[in-house]
C-alpha cells in the first residue's frame, strides 16, 4: 500500500510513498518547518494504485520463476 501525508498545519504533503518513508518524510517536515510541534495532519491511501512500487517486486518475481523454468528445460536437455 502507498500512502501520502499531510500536514496538519500548512499546506506540505510527501509524494505516494510506502507507509514508513512518508512518516518519516513528514516527521522530517514538522521538525524543519513546525519545531515544537508534534506532528499532525492526516494520512491518504492511494486507492487508485494500491501496491505503488511493489510492482517491481512482482514484475522481478516473475522473471525470477521464468528463469527457474529455462534452468529446468536446460537441465532436462543435458540428460
């Protein structure tokens, strides 16, 4: 899930982010711009691209499991 953070006392927002980086990201925004204050604000969830980055992570798992594949067609052809 990718998520955006707002702040609650001006107008910042982090870009789609996994749920720690953006904390962080707006962790790092209240300290430099809001010292002082605990941070606030409110959190989206990206509803229309639900798994953000992990796509790479599924497009890497499959050609992991198409490289698994050809090493047992190769294997099977050395017998």
């Amino acid at each position: 899930m990718v998520y955006r953070f707002w702040c609650g006392e001006c107008g910042f927002k982090t870009p789609w982010l996994a749920e720690s980086e953006g904390a962080q990201r707006q962790l790092d925004h209240y300290n430099k711009q809001h010292p002082g204050i605990l941070a606030g604000g409110h959190v989206e969830t990206n509803r229309r691209n639900p798994q953000g980055s992990r796509l790479g992570g599924l497009a890497c798992l499959q050609a992991a499991a198409v490289l698994v594949l050809l090493l047992i067609i190769a294997a099977a052809c050395q017998r």
